[in-house]
C-alpha cells in the first residue's frame, strides 16, 4: 500500500539540486496515493480500505513508502513517521522508495534494526546507467553512488530494489537493455522494477516533448525491449514491476500505458512467442 510521508526531494529542495528529476509530477511520483493529505495512520486505513475492493480476503500489507525520497530527514524523523505505519500486527514488512545518495549511516543502522522486526526493502531510484542520461534528466547523482549505496545495504541484510526507466530521452531499446544487464553484473539486487517513462502534465520534460526532443515509445517497442531484459534477469531475482499507472487526466503519452493489461497481457504473448523465460539469457 503506497503511503505519503511528507518528504521532500534533495534534488528539488537545493540539498543537491533545484527543479527535481525532469520526469517527475508534483506529487514525486504519488499520483496514485489514496489521501496523501491525511495522517500516516488514516492513509494505511484508506488504503486497506481501498485494497479490499479488488482483494477482500488480503489480511497481511506491505507498507510502500513511494513518492519523494523517504530517507531524506533526520533519522528520528523517519523513525517516527515510519513507525505509524508498522506499529501494527498487520503490516508485516515496508519498502522505501528512495535516492543512492540518501542513505546516511544512521539512516542505514536504523533500516537494520527494521529489518529484524520484518521484512524491509529498500527501493534504490537509479533510472538509468549512463552519467549522459542522468545528467539530462537531472539525476543529480552518479552511478558509483548507486553501486556504493547497495554494498552498504547488503552489509546489513537489507533487500535491494532496483527502479530503471525504460524510454529516457535518448536511450535507445539496446541501452535500456544495456541498462539492467549492468546493474545485474554490478550490484547484488534481489529485486527489479521496470517502469514505462509516463510524460505527465506540469513536468519539466513536457517542455522538450512539446519541443520535439522526446520521442515517446511505441507499445510493440515497449513489449519487446522488456522481453529483451527479462531474458537476462537472472531467476531469482523478483520483477517488483513491468509497467506502471498514470492518472489519465495528467497523462499525456504514451496513452496505450493506460491499458495495463493489455501491456502485461502482451509481454506474456511474446515471451510464448519466442519459447523464453525469464533468465534464459542470464549470465
């Protein structure tokens, strides 16, 4: 269940940059948030609430702290806010989406202590593998940051997550495929999520959309260059996401990705088609 902490971002408050990542909505990337205004422990109540509407039986939740950075704070304001989630029996594990670079010692002694209470997953926002891209879409970061972040988490047990974007501003689908064979040989991660680029209303890359230096992806491209990166994820490694949502009012391309089953259901297709699995091209 994604939650809304009230973070900000170091890229957007000046700590390492202004403007935020080019691609991101008001919101961080929380577009989907039930009641992102609400207090921590109303929003797990809402969002239960609203789970129970596709799957009335779920009676175990995994807190998603998603949108922002949520390590981005002193340690004892993570702390109190992350326990008004997990401070109840139903709730059995968290995952924290965040930034490489955000991840302070005492930050990282308290996820271990998490981590031996429940399962906890740290969600590391890389995007892409190449400094060109990063720098385009004002990453603010490089990608030692990255690789030096997951060592770090590792050495305490934590679970790592990778999020890449396929469909960057000028990544081509052999570098986007590129971009997960790096950093399966470089990074010790038990979980990947592959994310459709959304081009969202009130964005800084709206500019260079409507400016004709973004070219968004066509829906059999798509298919294809995840069927590409899924032949060379290694089996056990968890695929946390194929594809994402976009709420249709801020949306502005690709329309298709409005049609999630529609892009899960053809990536099944075409991985029948070629007779492949996941981490039959693994190294």
């Amino acid at each position: 269940m994604p939650i809304d902490a009230g973070f900000d971002c170091p890229n957007r408050d000046g700590t390492v940059a202004h403007g935020g990542c080019t691609f991101c909505s008001v919101s961080g990337s929380g577009d989907m948030i039930v009641a992102p205004e609400e207090p921590i422990p109303v929003q797990v109540e809402k969002e239960i609430e609203f789970l129970h509407q596709k799957w009335p039986g779920v009676k175990k939740y995994i807190a998603y702290f998603q949108n922002f950075t949520n390590t981005h704070g002193p340690v004892e304001v993570l702390r109190e806010r992350f326990e008004q989630a997990v401070d109840r029996p139903d709730i059995v594990g968290i995952n924290i989406g965040t930034r490489p670079d955000c991840l302070p010692d005492d930050v990282l002694d308290y996820l271990s202590e998490l981590n031996e209470r429940m399962t906890v997953w740290v969600e590391l926002g890389l995007q892409t593998t190449y400094q060109e891209t990063s720098d385009l879409i004002n990453r603010a970061h490089d990608y030692q940051t990255y690789l030096d972040a997951v060592v770090k988490l590792r050495a305490r047990g934590i679970l790592v997550c990778v999020h890449l974007i396929n469909g960057l501003p000028g990544e081509t689908q052999e570098m986007m495929v590129e971009n997960v064979r790096r950093v399966v040989a470089d990074s010790d991660i038990q979980g990947i999520k592959l994310h459709l680029l959304h081009l969202m209303t009130g964005t800084r890359m709206q500019r260079d959309f409507h400016q004709g230096a973004l070219q968004l992806m066509a829906f059999d491209d798509y298919v294809n260059v995840i069927c590409d990166q899924l032949e060379i994820i290694p089996k056990e490694i968890s695929i946390h996401r194929l594809t994402g949502d976009a709420p249709r009012e801020m949306l502005i391309g690709p329309m298709w990705s409005l049609k999630k089953w529609e892009v899960l259901n053809a990536i099944d297709a075409e991985l029948e088609r070629r007779n492949v699995f996941q981490g039959d091209k693994a190294c």
